[in-house]
C-alpha cells in the first residue's frame, strides 16, 4: 500500500480483520512522521480549540504494526512497474531504494496543495497547511514571530479555517481571494453572505485579487503580499489555495487519469483496467449522483469508505463505493457554511435546466432563545422537480442540516416529496417548518408555476 492515512489506513485495518497474518501480508509505505490523523483538524489544532496535536491521531505506527501491518514509515514510494508488479521506494532519511514485489497493490497517495509559482513563495513564514508536520511547522512560526499580522491567501475550506484559527490566535487577518466572493463551493450570492459575516469578525477580506509575489524583508522572512493594485503586510503568510489529486506516480506508470488528474476506478475502487491495483481517498475521482459526471472531491469521510471497501474486497470480501452528492460543512468562528449537490454553475455545465429559490428562517421557533437566522438555497431540476442541490449559511444549528439534502439526493427525490419529510420538530430544535422543508415548499411551487 501506498499512503497509510485515511485511506490507506482503513483499507489495511479492513483487509487484516478480514484475512490473518498467515493468510495475507501488508506492507505499507508512508513518507511522512504521522499516520491515521486528522487532517481537517490541524486549523483547530492551530487556533486552538484542540490543546495537542496527538489528539487528531486515531492510530500510532506502533498499534499499525501490533496488527501485523508492516508500515514502513519515511519511506516514499517513487516508481510503480505495473508490468513486473512491484514498487520501488526511497528511504527518505539515508535515500536508500529497494524494490517490493506486490500482488495487490493499493494507491492512497491523497492530494497536494497547491502552491503557485510565485516570487517569495518559499520565503520563511509562508506556510501550506497540509499535514501534521505543517501545522507543527506554522505554530511554531507563530510562536517566534512578534508581528501580530496574517494573509490567508485563498478563501476556500482551508482558507476560511485558517482566517478563524489565526483570528483566535489574536492576529489580525487579512484574507486575499482571486474570486468573486469566498468559498467558491457556493454560490456567489451565498458566498457573499460569508463575505459580510467574515468582515463583521474582523477579517479583510479583497476578492477579485490575484497575488502576484510576496514580498521579503532584508532578512528574507516575509513581510507583505502584493497583488497587481495593493500590497498587504504581513508577519506570516498561510497558503489555502486548494489540493490537487497526487497521481504523479500512477500517471508515470500509465493508469488512467480523469479530467481533473485523479485516479478513475470501478465501483469496488478497483484502478480501471487493472485487476489487482485499487486506489481510493484524495487521488482518485468518483462518481457525481447527481451530475452523472466524474469529479474530484477531497474529504477524510469519502476516503475512509474508499478504504472500507478496498480493505473488503482485497481481504477476500465485496463491498462497492457508489458515489457521493458533494456534502460538506465548515465554519468561520461562529457562522456556519454548508453545501450539497450542485452549484448554479454546476448545472449549467452538465446541461440541466433548473429553478433556483432561497428563504430565510430561523434555527429554533422564532420566539425560543438563541433562535439565529439562517440562509437556505435550493436548486430543483426544472419540469421533474428533482432536487439538485442545497445551501446553507446561518448560525449555530444551521450547518448539519444540510444532511437532510445529502440524504434526499441519494434518494433521488423531488423538493414536492421532500415537503412531506416527517423531520423532528419542538422550539428548542426547529420551527413547524424547518427551514430546509420551506425551501422545499419553495421550489415546489417554484416548478409547478414555471411548468404552468
């Protein structure tokens, strides 16, 4: 196996209590210090919220290896001969190479940030946050720098967490975003909801700005980011620019690649064309219910059922992966940001036609204390009313209701079905209709009127 966190980690717990030590032997290379962690903790390990980074670790090496999983730790594997059926990997410490023959071979190479080629962009102070090492990396920075000023550069997941991580951390925060508004996984008209919410935290934030460099002191360290109007200073620079598959080493050795650089599989996450090599987590592509498309959709919950079912289908067993609806859920410090299924644009570029709604509401009865607004988009298919996607910005209780849409999309149901969801109501949770069902309503009557 190539990669030993959350894919790769579940795929060989999976497979070993399926098949025993004297029936199947695990060999598993991992380049880096850590396995089986948390990646999508490490911007609450760095704001704070967790105290130790040991807490974002599910298993060591050593409770790997008590299982009978031979993990070799800072061992990198740099070439896969699928022809001959074998590996060849790089000791990262001595540089030490050694060949390993396989009969089923596993890739969980997960992504890679992106890291523009920039003037500066090694300069000590900016810092990517992808592992652990990463993250040990910026608090250690934060910890040396006097300077009390921060640039996040990009407004995605990792951005917005980042902003409220170094928010929490008393610096003030700039955030620099080459799009419209921040989080580009909504709508813009949802993302601008982010954008009032962020500023009212404290945060900058210039959208519509391209960083061109990063400039540097006389030291060397970073002391500002430009982009082709402005320069913003800054004492530490945090890169949330987005991930890439890393297929490197399964393109060189001629797996098939889709559009968006990941690994395509079958449904039982079996490499297509290729009997004996699986590969599941951030660098394969999968299935889009909703879409009918391929497309690339880094999170620990999708590679950790990659895992599930590889580990049950090279341990003896059979399990498939059918695909995702695109949910996820983040917050910047108190707002809550949430999405499923397809975007405006997402639509647009598979060729449906649809109907568009948004309500306002509130997460309890309105007259119940702590009752926050919340803001529900929805998209119905135009004529069948076939729910298409769902958007939520709001407060506390706002983000898991997204959930409702997750699952009503895996059924492939209509907003006029939805209507008639019998969901768990009293004032402390929820108004007689919960925010999510007036969307529905919404968009009902939003495509019958059109069909008219």
């Amino acid at each position: 196996m190539s990669g030993a966190d959350a894919a790769g980690r579940s795929a060989a717990s999976q497979a070993r209590r399926l098949r025993g030590p004297d029936e199947l032997e695990i060999v598993a290379f991992e380049r880096g210090h850590f396995t089986s962690y948390s990646a999508c903790g490490i911007p609450y390990w760095v704001g704070g919220d967790v105290d130790d980074r040991d807490q974002l670790i599910a298993r060591t090496p050593e409770e790997h290896r008590e299982r009978a999983i031979d993990l070799r730790m800072r061992t990198e594997v740099v070439e896969i001969d699928v022809a001959g059926a074998r590996v060849r990997s790089r000791d990262v410490g001595s540089g030490a190479e050694a060949w390993t023959a396989y009969d089923k071979l596993v890739i969980a190479t997960g992504a890679r940030p992106v890291r523009p080629d920039l003037p500066g962009v090694d300069a000590p102070g900016v810092h990517g946050v992808q592992t652990l090492d990463d993250g040990q990396a910026l608090l250690d920075t934060l910890a040396a720098t006097e300077g009390r000023r921060a640039v996040v550069v990009g407004a995605g997941y990792i951005g917005v967490e980042m902003a409220e991580a170094l928010i929490n951390r008393g610096y003030e925060v700039t955030v620099v975003n080459r799009a419209r508004e921040p989080m580009s996984t909504l709508d813009p008209d949802m993302g601008r909801l982010v954008h009032t919410a962020m500023e009212g935290m404290g945060i900058t934030m210039v959208n519509d700005a391209e960083v061109s460099k990063i400039l540097t002191g006389e030291d060397g360290r970073v002391r500002a980011v430009a982009t082709q109007d402005a320069e913003y200073p800054a004492d530490v620079v945090v890169l949330g620019i987005g991930v890439r598959p890393e297929a490197t080493l399964a393109e060189a050795a001629g797996l098939p690649l889709g559009d968006h650089g990941g690994l395509l599989t079958d449904l039982a996450m079996r490499v297509r064309g290729h009997e004996n090599i699986w590969a599941g987590g951030d660098c394969v592509e999968v299935l889009d219910l909703v879409s009918g498309r391929e497309r690339h959709i880094a999170l620990g919950t999708h590679a950790n059922k990659h895992g599930q079912v590889i580990g049950s289908n090279v341990g003896g067993g059979y399990a498939t992966f059918p695909g995702v609806v695109g949910t996820a859920v983040s917050k910047v410090c108190e707002l809550e940001i949430a999405r499923t299924g397809l975007r405006e644009k997402d639509a647009h570029r598979v060729g449906l036609r649809f109907e568009a709604v948004t309500i306002e509401s509130t997460s309890r009865a309105g007259y119940y204390p702590g009752a926050a607004p919340m803001t529900v988009k929805m998209l119905a298919e135009h004529r069948t009313g076939r729910l298409l996607g769902v958007q939520i910005v709001g407060r506390e209780g706002a983000g898991k209701r997204v959930d409702i849409g997750a699952v009503a999309l895996t059924a492939g149901m209509t907003v006029d079905a939805m209507t008639a969801l019998d969901l768990g109501y009293a004032p402390p949770f929820s108004p007689v209709w919960d925010p999510v069902l007036v969307a529905a309503r919404k968009a009902s009557a939003a495509v019958r009127a059109r069909g008219a």
